[in-house]
C-alpha cells in the first residue's frame, strides 16, 4: 500500500514501464520498527531468544524501482515453492538487489487442506538473479490434493511477472497491458475458492476479530477507520539479510546459524494492522502455522482477508474504482478492478458505480476520524511505523488519511466537496507532530468564499493604498504645477521687461537716425546754393591751381563739393554719423 501518488500512465507488462514513481508516505515502513525503537521480532529458539534488527537502506535517487520477478517453474508444488524466484531489473539498464529495502520483492503462499479445511502458510524466497540463497529454503510438506496460492508485494514501484511459471501459476500481474503496481497474484482464485466452501462446510473456523481497549471491534483490513486509497496491498513476509547481501527465510534456525543478519519486511497494510494497530489496541491477528518454520505460527495476507470477509460488520471496505492499482491510464477500469478484486477475496462488480469510489470517501469519514479520536490514547503511545514521517501512531494514521483524502488519493475532497477534518501539524523537517480531529468536515465551498474574501479585502486594501498614492501624487503635481505657473509668470515678466528695453532702445537708434538724416540734408542743401563752386573758371582748366585757390580762399566751398563727388568723403560723414551708436 502506498499513498503519495498514483501509478503512472502507459505502463506495460513486460519493459516498457514509466519512469518510477516518488516514494509516498502512508504505508508501513519497510524498516518498520526501528523507528519504534523496538526489536522487530522474537524467535524463540532451544529455550533462548534471538533478537533480529532490521537493515537499513535508502532509496538513491537513481536506484531503479520497477523491477521483474522470474517466478520458478511449477510454483504451486512443494518444489516450486521452495525454489527461490530471482529479482532482476525491468529494464536492461537498471539494477534491483533484494537486500535494498526500496527494491526488495516479497512473496506469500498459503496452503489449504480441501479434506480438513486446514490452512498453513510458507514464504517462498527471493534472491538476486544469478545468486544463492545464503541458506537454502525449506522444503514444504505439503498435504495431499493440497490448493496453493501465491501473493507478491514489492517496496518499489512496479513489479513484473515474467519466467515459464507465470502461466503454471496461474498468475495475475494485472491487465496485459497495465500491472497492478505493487502486488500480483498466482492461483489465489482457486485458493479463495476452497476456503470458502472449507468455511461454508464447517471445516475451517475463522476466529473472530475480537474486542479492542476502546470497547470496540477489532479493526480488519476492509475497516474504513484503517483502509487507505489502495487497501489491501503486500503481505506480511520478512527475511533475513546478511552482511554480504545474500537472502535467508527468516526463521529460527536460520537465525540461530546467520546471528548477524539484519531483517526485512515488505511495507504493507496488512503488517501495519497486524503488527502496530493491533498491539495498540490489544487485538490478535489471525495467524496459521509456518510451513518454513516448524513449530511457529505466522500471519499472511490472505488470512487477513478471509477474516475480514467473514467477521468484517457493515460498512465494508472493498477496493473501490478509484483505487490507483487497478487503474487504466489513470482512469476507472472494470476488467482491472475485478481482476484486482479476485485476488484478494472480494466479489467482482458489474459497473463501476457498484464500486463507487465517492460512496467510500463518504464511508471513510464518517468512521476513520472518529475511531481515530476515540483510539489516540492508545495510538499516541505507540511508535510510528516510519519516524520520518509521524512521531507516532496516532500521527502516523492521521497523515495517511489525509494523503487518501486529497487529491493524491482517492481525491475524496472534491468527490464530496469536504475538507478533510483533520489537521494535521508537521515540524521543519516534514514530520507529522500533532493532528487534531474536528467533529465536522468544512465543505470545499466556504474554504474558497474565506479565501476570496480574504483576497477581496487584500483587494481592497491595496486598491486604497493606490489611491492614498494617487493622492499623494496628485497633490505634489498641483504644487509643481503651481510652482511652474509661478515660474512661467516671472519669465513673462522678465522676457516682456527684457522687450520693452529692447523696444525703447530701438525707438531710440530710430531717432538718432532720423536726427543725423535731418543734419545730413540739411548740410546738402545748404551746400548746393553756394555761387562760387559753380562760377569759378579754374576749376575747369587748371585742376591744380584751382585746388590751390580753394584750399586758400575759400576752404568751406571747396569741402562742400567734395562731399558730393568723392567717395572719401563720402566715407568720412558715414564714420561721423554712426559715431552716437558707439
């Protein structure tokens, strides 16, 4: 189970798969419970007890997640399942190893007894391609006419089928074109098949769920106060690890010959309800003996879901069309969805709408909150099944409902129109340190009136800080205009003034000019009506003398018709008359 994001479209069943999705937070950690800060389990082995840890990894930013199982021929028989399937890369570029947790495939037999209606369960071994097992896996002894089936989980994103005992087993990865994701399936149809009519006949007796601390029934995997987008996902198998990276069934006597190895489990939600939820509320997961480990019971999925189916009190969850593992391309697909329903024990549909995904948001809120509320005080106390993403259980659910809520999910927010009524407060780090529970979801629509009115009134505001501006701008361009009308005023002033003087002091030269052409022709006249420079007969003949008489007798005649005839003159008056304009 997973619940940050969908699968990616356009994935197929062999090579071609998108690229790999994001981890998402909300599922049962792969390193469960070390951030419980417990040990993860006890094997009591010859009257002592040894402590298994887990092994930790980190998924780097390029290890590839999509990855291919190669199922062993004959996979139902004793031999098949005791033969270890091998984990390779999808694709012929990329790598996957079993010991790195955010790589590693799980499977999970369980084995009924037609006669005696009996089950058990094995967990077949999964190691890299082209190496061992650090110990070779049990061989199950298998009851005669005995009916096995087989479930996968897987901590990546995609896993794929592939080898000659796909076809054997029956097995189901999904639509040929469109996996499931994280889980597979082989022959769990006829498995199912046989325990309900074991069930129907009396011979197989499924325990009841039993009553928890809060007073009520002991939540199963189809319990909406549990269930997420895409319940019923992985098992519950772990195995060991060693140094040297090389996979163990993880069982007494092989803890007891590899004390240093490290254990590993698939991150589901059956682990999560049968390991922590259960612990929390002192309930008891229905457990079958190990067919691996003689002499120790185990919990597997399947038990998981023939409990639910037959103890589970209405409403039930069953993986709805909205559920991200059995879409197509991201949209409801009905093939898909039953295929996805058969494997794990639940009726097929015959439309979509009789699995209404909108129906089971509405189911999801009216029970997960409340049994939340009423289980925090025993959920607060309990660890967290991943401390990077609550500090405990409580917070570690309340996350998870969210996630399913939103529209990473199953999108229940806009299905319904509700706000989920949960919030929940996360620290610097992203970790969920608080949830509180509200007794009433908040519909969709009043968020968005809140937050446009909250914009209107930052409209509002902002609007009249812009006119404060406009104002204040206003204001100061009156004063420039004021200033400049002043400025311009003066200017005029000065330019007319500076007019006026230069129209005065033309008017001025204009008299002067006037009062020298005055002079002048008075002087011209008074010049012309003198007798002696017209009568005087040495001014015709003798130039010289003439000149000399003149100069002698009468120098004011002999000026005056110079002024007339040469030009020197002439020059001399023009000097005297532009004298006043100096």
């Amino acid at each position: 189970m997973q619940t940050l994001t969908r699968p990616q479209k356009n994935r197929t069943f062999r090579s071609k798969i998108s690229p790999p999705r994001p981890p998402r937070r909300g599922r049962f950690s792969p390193a469960l419970l070390v951030g419980a800060g417990v040990t993860i389990v006890i094997l009591l082995l010859a009257g002592g007890y040894f402590v298994a840890r887990p092994l930790l990894a980190t998924r780097a930013a390029n290890d590839q997640v999509a990855c291919t199982l190669i199922v062993p021929q004959l996979p139902l028989t004793a031999q098949g399942l005791a033969t270890p399937y091998q984990l390779k890369a999808t694709n012929d570029d990329g790598t996957c190893h079993e010991a790195n947790l955010a790589q590693a495939a799980f499977v999970q037999a369980a084995v009924i007894n037609p006669a005696t209606g009996q089950i058990s369960v094995y967990d077949p071994l999964v190691v890299d391609k082209g190496r061992k097992a650090a110990i070779d896996p049990v061989v199950p002894q298998l009851p005669q006419g005995a009916i096995v089936g087989i479930w996968f989980g897987f901590n990546g994103n995609t896993l794929t089928l592939q080898g000659p005992g796909v076809q054997q087993g029956n097995c189901v990865n999904g639509l040929e074109d469109s996996p499931f994701g994280q889980v597979a399936f082989c022959n769990a149809t006829a498995f199912f098949q046989a325990a309900n009519q074991a069930i129907q006949a009396g011979k197989l007796n499924v325990p009841a769920l039993g009553t928890g601390n809060d007073g009520k029934p002991c939540p199963s995997v189809r319990d909406f106060s549990v269930v997420d987008q895409d319940q019923s996902d992985n098992v519950t198998t772990m195995y060991l690890v060693t140094g040297k990276g090389r996979i163990a069934q993880a069982t007494a006597a092989n803890l007891a010959k590899l004390q240093d190895a490290k254990l590993i489990n698939n991150a589901s939600d059956n682990l999560l309800i049968s390991k922590l939820v259960d612990a929390a509320l002192g309930c008891q997961p229905w457990t079958a003996p190990d067919l691996a480990n003689p002499g120790h019971m185990a919990t597997a999925q399947p038990l998981n879901e023939l409990q639910a189916a037959a103890h589970q009190a209405a409403p039930t969850a069953l993986v709805p069309a909205g559920d991200p593992m059995v879409l197509v391309d991201n949209d409801p697909n009905l093939k898909k969805l039953n295929a996805y329903r058969a494997g794990v024990n639940m009726p097929a549909v015959q439309s979509l709408q009789q699995a209404s995904t909108k129906q089971y948001c509405t189911s999801l809120l009216n029970i997960a909150p409340q049994r939340m509320k009423l289980d925090a005080p025993f959920t607060m106390q309990s660890p967290s099944p991943d401390p990077a993403a609550a500090n405990s259980l409580f917070t570690f659910l309340a996350q998870r409902f969210n996630t399913t809520w939103g529209a990473n999910g199953l999108n229940c927010q806009m299905l319904l129109k509700l706000q989920s009524p949960i919030k929940v407060k996360v620290n610097g780090d992203g970790v969920a340190v608080k949830a509180t529970i509200m007794d009433k979801a908040q519909p969709v629509e009043d968020q968005q009136d809140n937050q446009n009115n909250n914009d209107k009134k930052s409209d509002y505001q902002h609007n009249n800080h812009n006119n404060q501006d406009q104002q204040a701008t206003n204001q100061d361009n009156n004063q420039n205009n004021n200033q400049d009308s002043q400025d311009n005023q003066n200017n005029n002033q000065k330019d007319q003034g500076q007019q006026d003087q230069q129209n005065n002091q033309q008017n001025q030269d204009q008299k002067n000019q006037q009062s020298d052409q005055s002079q002048n022709n008075k002087q011209d006249q008074k010049a012309q009506s003198t007798p002696q420079s017209q009568s005087t007969p040495q001014s015709q003949s003798t130039p010289k003398s003439q000149s000399t008489q003149q100069s002698q007798s009468t120098p004011q005649s002999q000026s005056t018709p110079q002024s007339q005839s040469t030009p020197q003159s002439q020059s001399t008056s023009q000097d005297q008359l532009t004298l006043p304009r100096q």
